[in-house]
C-alpha cells in the first residue's frame, strides 16, 4: 500500500511526503465477479423493430499500464502525459501514484504498481438496431418486399465508468486472463463504436 501527507499544504507531493509499505497486499479479483445484461425489443407500426443491450460487469480491479508507462517515462522525458506528474490538478492519491510506481520509497526503494490500479466496474450500451420492414399494405401489393428488411445496428454506443484509463474492459493478453498482472490494458485498442446496415432477404 501506498501513504501519503501533503504536510507542507502546497498540493504537490514530494520525496519527504509518501511511501510503500513493504509487505504485499491483496486488492481484490481481477476478473468479475458479477455480470447482468438486460436488452429488449420493440415492434412499432407493423413495421419499425427496435432493439437494444445494454451489459454490466462490477466487483473486479484492472492496471492501468499504458499510465504507468507513461510515467516511467515522464522520469526521462517530461510531458508524456503522466497525470501524476503533469497535470497541475492530479490528486494527492494520483501524485503518489506516479512517485510510487515509478521511483519507489523514499528510502527502501520498494516500488508499488497500486496507484496504477483501480476498479473497473462498468456499464456498456452495447447495441442499438432499428429494423425496417414493408409495411404489410405494401407487401400485398409488391409480394417481393416479403421477406425483405432493413437493419441499421450501432454497437459500443458509450460506457459509463470511472475507471481513469482507456477502457475498464480491454487486456493486453486477450482471453489469457489467469494472470493478474496481465489483466490490464497496454498497448491495446478498446472496443470502437461503429455503425452497420444490412439488408437481409428471406426466398
């Protein structure tokens, strides 16, 4: 675990005013721990579907190693976007953080990942379809509109979390999770939002 005082009152922390205790401690699960999905379905007019998911995921923890990285870095070359060490208004919880996992205790050394690592519950709307068929007049008067639909589907549409990297989802060793200090995210792209059309004909 990581200890901090701001004793001087300034907002910034310095070596004299933190330190990582030198035993390990358990943080909590890496993986989930519950998960729920709740979608539904809506017909409209004889011929609108709409549909839609959203997915829920709480109680597991994820590194933020992209942060991490860029800290290490900041230490040789300043401005790499270490919110610990360049952002004027990073938290006294965040500046410890980044002095912790990249130059250790003050005086063991002993260097913690633990400011690097925050809960990654989440909410995601996964998906938003809207699905168009003929109308059932128009079907009777042009048979060949039977079976033939529309669909206009998004999906990543927006996550709600407050997990402070890219995305509280994404591991840089894909399915590979029995590691925990692999289940975090570095290197690698989060689900992108995009949108599809389709048509499909049913014969």
């Amino acid at each position: 675990e990581i200890t901090w005082s701001d004793d001087d009152g300034d907002g910034r922390l310095d070596m004299e005013e933190y330190s990582v205790a030198d035993t390990s401690t358990y943080i909590g699960p890496s993986l989930p721990t519950f998960s729920a999905s709740l979608g539904g379905e809506l017909s409209l007019w004889g011929w609108l579907r709409v549909s839609t998911l959203f997915d829920h995921r709480r109680g597991h923890y994820q590194l933020n190693d992209n942060e991490q990285t860029r800290c290490f870095f900041s230490l040789v070359a300043p401005d790499r976007g270490c919110a610990g060490f360049d952002d004027p208004a990073a938290s006294l919880e965040r500046q410890a953080g980044a002095l912790a996992g990249t130059l250790g205790d003050p005086e063991t050394g002993v260097v913690s990942l633990r400011g690097f690592i925050h809960e990654a519950d989440f909410v995601k709307w996964r998906e938003l379809a809207f699905t168009l068929s003929a109308p059932q007049a128009m079907q009777a008067r042009f048979p060949a509109l039977q079976g033939v639909s529309l669909t206009l589907a998004g999906r990543n549409l927006r996550t709600w979390t407050d997990y402070p990297g890219l995305d509280p989802e994404i591991s840089e060793t894909g399915s590979n999770t029995q590691f925990g200090y692999t289940q975090g995210e570095f290197g690698t792209q989060p689900q992108v939002r995009y949108w599809t059309a389709r048509v499909n004909v049913t014969f």
